[in-house]
C-alpha cells in the first residue's frame, strides 16, 4: 500500500531540489528506474530532466517555488505550486507524480498558468 504523506513529501523535496539547481540530486535521491515525462517541452527519462532544469536554472537562476498544497491518491502525489520568474512573471503550476511500488518517481505531468496581473472576472483568488 503506497505511503501517500511520504509521496507528497517525496514529491515536493524532488521538485524544490530540482527547481532549485540540483536536478542531478533529485533523480538519484527520488526517480526510479524509469522517468516517463508528459511535459512536451522535456525529454522522456531521468537525463532529459536532469538538462532540462540544469538549463532552466542557468537562465533563470533567480526564480522561486512556493507549494501551496499537495495531494495523494493511490500512487500518485499532486502539487499545487506558485512559481515567480524574474520579471515579475508568475504561474499556478499542478504536478502529478507516479510514484512505483518502491516510493520512487517514475511517471510526471504537469500543467501551468499564468497568473494576470489584473484583477480576475471572479475576483477570487489562484489559490
């Protein structure tokens, strides 16, 4: 039976390590033996991961990540972040993680939206 808190903790030490610089870290502390990407901007398997943050924090080195909740079902960790950009860019991100029978990461997805700068229709917050 999957360990969901240890999931969604799991999850997020990945992604912050990650997003953070050290991507190289993240897969060898947190990826299992497969690394299936649905993102289209990012390579199937661990090395294509590992190139795509280290790029993204070689030309965005200031940016940052705040979790605002994760969620766990079954094998899979959800994680609902706010991301700031240098610029003043910022984003409401959901990430799914798959996690295999071990705890490790094995399967990701991802969805992001820029949060306007004007106040919305609704008046309701992103988060």
């Amino acid at each position: 039976m999957p360990d969901l808190e240890a999931n969604k903790q799991n999850a997020m030490a990945f992604y912050q390590m990650a997003y953070e610089g050290n991507p190289r870290e993240a897969v060898r502390l947190y990826v299992g033996n497969e690394y299936i990407q649905h993102n289209p901007l990012v390579g199937n398997g661990p090395e294509a991961f590992i190139e795509y943050f280290e790029r993204m924090h070689r030309e965005y080195p200031h940016k940052s990540i705040e979790f605002v909740r994760a969620v766990g079902e079954g094998d899979l960790a959800a994680l609902h972040t706010h991301q700031t950009w240098p610029g003043g860019d910022e984003y409401v991100t959901m990430d799914f993680f798959r996690f295999d029978s071990a705890g490790r990461i094995v399967e990701h997805w991802d969805s992001l939206q820029v949060i306007p700068k004007e106040a919305s229709l609704n008046g309701n917050p992103m988060y």
